[in-house]
C-alpha cells in the first residue's frame, strides 16, 4: 500500500511525458570541461534538453540533514528513546541521490555536459579532508594508546574505510575486527552509487534515451532491490547481510535518484488539487517515518520487510512536496537556524560521535545522564572545529569550481 501514491505519481509523470515533447533549450556561456566530459550530440534532439527548475540554496534541506543526524545521535546515546534512530541514514540516502540527479541534470542542461572529472573532485573536496583527518587522528591515538592488538583493528578498519567497502566487509564477515571504523558503512553505500550513477546518467542523456525510459531504469532499479532484499530474507541471510550490503539499501538512493528526475523535468502536477493531495500524502508521509523512528528497533526483521520500502518512498514523497512546494509550515520549520547548522555539520558530527561515544560511555550499556550530555557537547565541539578549520576551506573551493 505505502508504493501506491508513487506509482500514481509515476503514472502521471509517464503519460504528460508521452503526451508532450517540448523542446526548450536552456544553455550557458560556459564551456564544458575537457576531461571525462560528456557532450550532448548537436544533430539530435530529445526531451532531456526540457528543464527549467534550478536547485540553488535551500536551508530547508539543511533543515533535513539536521534532523537526520539527530535521530542517529538518539540512536547511538538514547536508543531506549529513538530505538528507530537508523532512519535517519536512510534519509540521507535519499536526500543523497535527490541532490545528486538533480545537480547533474541542472549540469547538463547548463552546459550540454557533464564533466565527471568535476564532479568526483567536488565529491573529493566535500568528503575527503574530515575523513582524511578523522582518520590520521584515530591511527596516531591507536598508536600511542592501544595495544598492539586493538591498534591493528583501527588500522585495518582505516584500510577498509579508504577503499570505501568497509560496509561489504561487514555483511560479509560480521565477526571481522573493523572497530570503531564500522561507522563508515553508510559512506562507503554513498561512495559506491558515486562511482556507478553519474556515468550511466551521462551516457543515457548522451545517447538521447528519452526521459521516460530513463524514468523506467530508475524504477526497475528499485524493484530489483526490494526483490533481492526480500529474497535474501526469505533465504535466510543475516541481518549483517540485509542491513549493511549496497544491493540491499540502494533502494533509498535510488528513489532520490527518481526524485530528481521528477522535479528536475517539472514533471510533478501542480494544481490546486495536486498541491492539496500532495501535501496530504507528505504529511502522512511524515507521520510514518517519525513513528518508525521512535518505534522501531533495527533488531525487527519486519524493516526488511517492506517498512524500508515505505519508509524511502514516504521520505521521497516527502522531499517532493518540500522542494515543489517550498513556501510550506514544514520547510518554515526545517529553516530554524540551529537546525540548518546542525544540517551543516552533519558529516562531521557523524564521524565524530562514535569515537567519542566510545571514549566517554566505555562498554556501558547504560549510559548516565552526565555521560550523554559530556559525549554530546564533545561531539559537536570537535566538530565545530573539523568544519570552521578543515571542511570550510574545502568548501569555498568547492563552490568556486562550480561555478567555473
């Protein structure tokens, strides 16, 4: 029932696509990137060249990322309060593949490529400096404080979170001491749809495969991982297996991915109705997920089966109506200013927390109320300066090479 108002949608979207083929080309003065460019064939023309909407700033989304990031920190401190605090990685996931699509799909309409050279080195500069120093930092108190033994784990788990498969050798090998290092699983699931997504776009929007079928790749793509997901439960595999692999949790991506495609083409009604059906739907949509969230622990087999479904799918309808409809009561919420910066600091203040939850709470599995508060101001302490002094100067370059 919960992929009912999607495939509606998508039964919409499909039919204004075979019904219209508007061909409004929209270009800028600038030159495409030489390396790993992908240009747009001239003597063709197709429907993907049709694109008006432009993603720009929006605190709202760093509203997003802000939530998302608490509910993992309830988790990790709290979970007797948020024991459903992991939805908060499935929201990222999905906010991952909205900003992703919808950033190169602006790329190609912009410029009549898309220059993956760019692309991998902004996902460089986003990513790689707090990582590489979170990592630095680890390994050298691992090589001063712990034994040979505990110090081998870090190492190994810097080996594996490096080659960004730290979350296949947890589905694989559960027993396999990666330490503290398991917390970048979810960046190695992001890293992995990285490497795979923005080339075959580019070589479907070079090809000129019309948006429908791309539409039908993306969908197809989510059916297959619902499928294995739920096969894999039927079979039996571990919970390690099911909850960590990228075949079994690219679904969220993936509903980003079509996400972006939707309001990237402007292909979401928006009528009086539409607009009140669709508010409806995200409303209830938002529901779900806060009751999943406060709900339901990660040790109940029934999240793989189907409530990780209705979950990403609430979350994409979600994001929809916040990014079509921006001048709603939610997206005025989600621009509280703490909330934003909080967003902001999100990729730090993931990494960060783990590490510090393991100094400060030890192997206690019933953390103090001083105990929570302490790891609390820490975390967001080394954070804060992670941000301002390693990720902000990253940053501005990042956006300057954007804007080349």
């Amino acid at each position: 029932m919960a992929t009912f108002p999607l495939v509606l949608l998508l039964i919409s979207s499909l039919r204004e696509i075979f019904a219209q083929k508007a061909q409004i080309d929209i270009y800028s003065p600038c030159p495409p990137a030489v390396a790993f460019d992908v240009p747009r064939p001239q003597s063709q023309s197709s429907d993907n060249e049709t694109q008006t909407f432009r993603l720009g700033y929006r605190p709202e989304l760093d509203g997003i990322r802000g939530l998302s990031i608490l509910f993992v920190l309830g988790l990790h401190f709290t979970p007797r309060l948020v024991p459903g605090g992991y939805f908060g990685v499935e929201v990222f996931f999905v906010l991952s593949g909205f900003l992703i699509t919808s950033l190169l799909l602006q790329e190609w309409s912009r410029t009549g490529s898309i220059s993956l050279k760019k692309f991998y080195f902004r996902r460089a500069l986003r990513l790689g400096p707090a990582l590489i120093v979170y990592l630095l930092l680890l390994g050298t108190y691992a090589f001063l404080f712990l034994t040979r033994e505990k110090a081998a784990e870090i190492y190994s788990g810097i080996l594996w979170t490096l080659s960004y498969v730290s979350n296949w050798v947890i589905a694989l090998q559960p027993s396999y001491p990666i330490s503290i290092m398991a917390i970048t699983w979810s960046l190695a699931v992001e890293e992995q749809f990285y490497i795979v997504w923005p080339p075959i776009l580019s070589v479907l929007l070079r090809n000129n495969v019309r948006r429908r079928w791309i539409l039908l790749i993306i969908v197809l793509g989510i059916v297959a991982v619902v499928v294995r997901r739920h096969w894999l439960w039927k079979s039996g595999a571990s919970f390690h297996r099911l909850y960590y692999a990228t075949d079994t949790r690219a679904d969220g991506l993936l509903l980003g991915c079509l996400a972006g495609c939707l309001v990237s083409w402007d292909l979401i009604p928006k009528s009086r109705l539409a607009s009140i059906a669709f508010k409806g739907l995200a409303l209830v949509s938002t529901a779900l997920v806060g009751y999943f969230v406060f709900t339901i622990k990660s040790s109940n087999s029934i999240i793989f089966r189907g409530v990780f479904s209705a979950a990403s799918i609430a979350i994409a309808l979600s994001l929809l109506v916040l990014v079509v409809w921006a001048e709603t009561f939610a997206a005025w919420i989600l621009r509280f200013p703490p909330l934003t910066w909080i967003g902001r600091i999100s990729y730090g203040l993931y990494l960060w927390h783990w590490p510090v939850r393991g100094l400060i709470f030890s192997s206690t599995q019933e953390p103090s109320t001083r105990q929570i508060i302490i790891a609390l101001g820490l975390s967001f302490a080394i954070t804060a300066v992670s941000f301002y002094l390693i990720e902000q100067p990253f940053l501005k370059w990042k956006q300057r090479l954007s804007r080349a």
